[in-house]
C-alpha cells in the first residue's frame, strides 16, 4: 500500500472591507472549506481567517447586518 504525503496546510486570509458584497467573502470561504472536507487524504489543506482593515463590525454593501472579523496580524 502506498501511502500519499498530506500536504502542508496554506493560511487565506479573505479581506473584508467597507462596503464589501457578502457573497464576495462567504462565497470563497465555502470554497476553500469544501475543498478541506473532499481532501484526500483526509486534512486541512486551508486555514481559513476572514480579516478587515479595522477591528470590529464591517458594513456590506447591502447594508444589512454588519459582519465582524479580526484585523490581520
């Protein structure tokens, strides 16, 4: 049997700015995540960290709730 090496694991931080559309944010973030769950073998291939240029809630273009992240370190 052979067994494949899991390759190291790549940090994305995914910017969310003022006036940011959601789905420019969550849509990668769902992509990166399903990547993680269908790696074979079995890991995390994608540390995933949603970031912004300031602390605290970050408003999107629609205006609705605003969405909080971290600031990148």
């Amino acid at each position: 049997m052979t067994r494949t090496a899991v390759p190291a694991t790549r940090r994305l931080l995914l910017l969310a700015f003022p006036g940011v559309q959601v789905l420019d944010v969550t849509g990668p973030l769902e992509v990166f995540a399903l990547a993680n769950r269908l790696a074979e073998p079995p890991g995390e291939r994608y540390a995933l960290s949603v970031v912004a240029p300031e602390a605290g809630p970050v408003a999107t273009s629609s205006s609705r709730t605003p969405a909080r992240a971290p600031t990148a370190t």
